[in-house]
C-alpha cells in the first residue's frame, strides 16, 4: 500500500530564475526574505536538507541530509499558482495565460453585468485588502460587484456576504468563468467574500477559485485513470477545475490543512495525497508581511515530526512550492518568478543533491515512476527525466 503525500508550501520561492527581469522580478527571494526574521526557526526542514539546496548560501546547511533535495525551474511561461500546479503535475504551459494590467475589456464587463444583473466597482489591478477599503462603503450602498484583478491572470469578485450571499457570489462566479474563455480565459476567477463594517472589512474563508480545466493530460489523470486514489487537500480541486481527483476536501488555512492531512495520513489507500498550503501566498506573501511568513513557516517546521512520524514505510513525503511572492519585495506584492525547492524524504529512500532541475514537471514523473506508471505528459515531449534516483537507486 504506497502513499505519496505532496505538500506545496504556496509560494515559498528560493531565488530569482534567470529570467526573472522578463517579470520584473530581479532580486526578488522569498526564503531569504524570511530567514532575516526573528521568528525563523525551521531546524526539521533544515534536517531534511532545505539550505543544501543548490544557490542557498546564506543560511549553513545540514551535515547529513534526511532526504533528497532539489532546485526546481518553472519550464512554464509565468508564475501563477495555476500554471505552476499544472507543471507540478507534468503540464507545461508555453503560453502564458493572458492578464488585464489596466482591466478587462468592455465586452467581457458588459456581458458580466447582463448576466448578474448588478454593476460593477474598480475593474483594475489592485491590492486585495486595499480595494475593500477604498471600495467597499460604495459596494455596500449600490450593491455593485467589486471587479478587480493583479498582475496574475485572475478575475477576482468581492462582494460582502450581507450584500451577496456566498451561494450567489459563486454562482456569479460561474457566470464570470463561462464568460472569461478563449483570448480571455484567465486562469482562475476568484470569489472573495467579505464582513465587516468601513474600516474594519476582514475576507473570509468562503474564497474559492473557478479555476481552467487543464488543457492537457496530467498525472492526476494517469494516477486515476489507473485507479488509484488522488486526495486534494486545500485548492488543489479548484486549480485543476477537479479534474483527476477521486477525493478532496477544502481547508480554512494551513493548520487546518495540516489536521486534514494527518487524518488522512491514518486512513488505508494506495495513490496521492496533493495538498495545498496558501496561507503563506494569501495572508503573507501578498501583504509583505515578513514575520508572518516567518510565523506560518515556523509552524509548519513545528508539525513537521508529526508527519513524518505518520508515514508508513511505503510512503514517501514531498515537499515543494509553485513560484515565488517575496514578502521583502517593496516593489510589489504580487508573485515572483523564482526558483523552488523539492525535498523528499521516505524510510526507504536514501538521501542526497539531486541538483538543479529542468522543470517543476520531474515531480510528476518520479509520482508515475514510483507507482509504475507512465504517461503522455509533457515532461516526456521536453525530456525531463523521473528522478531515477529516488525509485531505482541510481545517480540521478
């Protein structure tokens, strides 16, 4: 009975890819950001061999690493959440999904309001909790929907839950998603719901993304296809338009996917576990929050023995990121095109520098490797390799 438990830590970048300055993104760093908080203290992550990555020299690495460690680079043409998950799972997007810098266009507006019956605020690239408070009091009075987007290809509707219910909220979604296709299929459309009062407008954990259906074979689809149970923990059902999943189950934050996934660390099933932790993206990241980060990250290093001591001797534990979003980046709050790291760590494994990587895709092949599977994805088509060393014993 073997488990593979997948845990991207959403955001938790490692440095600056070399095209980083395409995406305006030079310098940028997100876990040496962090490390300079006084709240960093991650000593089990450390164990496994994060800081032996390849480019981390600020921080001293393990003497003998638990687990196998990686560099991974983004093949994909972006630094979304969902472009990233996608290579995660053998996918890579050569086009970037397109975004709306100065707002979407008329014709998409205009169909939008038709359809709800209501109007619309903003319609630009903004913060999301400064929209709510330079929008929000006028949202209350007209019950018009707060449009807004950033520099990812998302379609973010906010809306207080006294003025649109959530069931009515995702439901506009839904209309915002039917409608956002073609040139202008953005890759999620946001419900993000709010209470509160002017001043005090706090989001809520009724987000939920309506997000593109893969346009291409994953290993979600292969894994199921074989059947296999593939569990999504967090937002993995909606990144993947819960497509290749035989189970999944939402999460209010990184603790309580954590307690979610413990539980099902206990339960018998042969396949996947793909969990998703966005607080440090969502709370953190975006808000420039430094000792937040440091916080959540701590926290999570803090439960760390626990999962590992819940791993039975078939499983193998993975831990990873989709991009960057670089808390100590003044110039911006949105993500950033970096470098991530790969852990992984079993009782039957052995540990070692598997080096800088291709692409994010290797994870999906080691995931197919280790189940005895194969499959179309893309990762095949670019020559990316399994991680042979971690399923044959072999140099990788």
């Amino acid at each position: 009975m073997s488990r593979i438990f997948l845990i991207v830590l959403d955001s938790l970048g490692i440095g600056a890819m070399e095209d980083a300055s395409a995406y305006g993104d030079s310098g940028t760093n997100t876990l040496k950001s962090v490390f300079g908080s006084p709240y960093f203290h991650v000593p089990h992550l450390k164990e496994l061999g994060l800081f032996n990555i390849d480019g981390i020299d600020y921080a001293k690495g393990a003497d003998k690493p638990k687990a196998y460690f990686a560099r991974l680079t983004e093949a994909s043409a972006g630094k979304d959440t969902t472009v990233g998950h996608w290579e995660i799972a053998g996918l890579i997007s050569k086009k970037p999904l397109p975004t709306f810098p100065d707002g979407f266009p008329a014709q998409i507006l205009s169909a939008f309001c038709e359809q709800t019956g209501r109007g619309y605020l903003c319609n630009q690239a903004y913060s999301g909790t400064e929209v709510l408070k330079d929008y929000g009091e006028e949202h209350l009075n007209s019950g018009k929907l707060i449009v807004y987007t950033s520099a990812d290809s998302v379609f973010q509707i906010a809306a207080h839950e006294e003025v649109v219910p959530l069931d009515l909220l995702y439901r506009y979604c839904e209309m915002a998603r039917d409608i956002l296709s073609g040139e202008y299929g953005v890759g999620r459309v946001i419900a993000r719901p709010f209470v509160g009062e002017a001043g005090a407008y706090q989001r809520t954990a009724g987000r939920h993304d309506f997000s593109l259906s893969p346009p291409g074979l994953t290993m979600l689809d292969i894994l199921k296809e074989a059947g296999l149970s593939v569990i999504g923990v967090g937002k993995i059902k909606d990144i993947f338009a819960g497509r290749g999943l035989t189970e999944f189950a939402y999460t209010s934050g990184n603790p309580d996917g954590i307690l979610k996934t413990l539980a099902y660390m206990e339960k018998d099933f042969t396949g996947l576990c793909f969990i998703n932790l966005v607080d440090f993206d969502m709370l953190y990241g975006h808000r420039n929050d430094i000792d937040g980060y440091a916080k959540a990250l701590s926290y999570f290093d803090e439960q760390l023995p626990q999962i590992l001591k819940s791993l039975r001797p078939d499983d193998v534990l993975m831990i990873t990121a989709d991009h960057g979003c670089d808390p100590g980046f003044r110039e911006s709050t949105d993500h950033s095109r970096e470098y991530v790291p790969l852990l992984i760590y079993g009782d039957k494994l052995g540990a070692g520098d598997l080096g800088t990587r291709k692409s994010f895709a290797d994870i999906a092949q080691t995931v197919l490797s280790y189940f005895g599977l194969s499959g179309a994805i893309d990762g095949d088509k670019t020559e990316i390799r399994a991680i042979e060393s971690v399923v044959h014993k072999t140099d990788p």
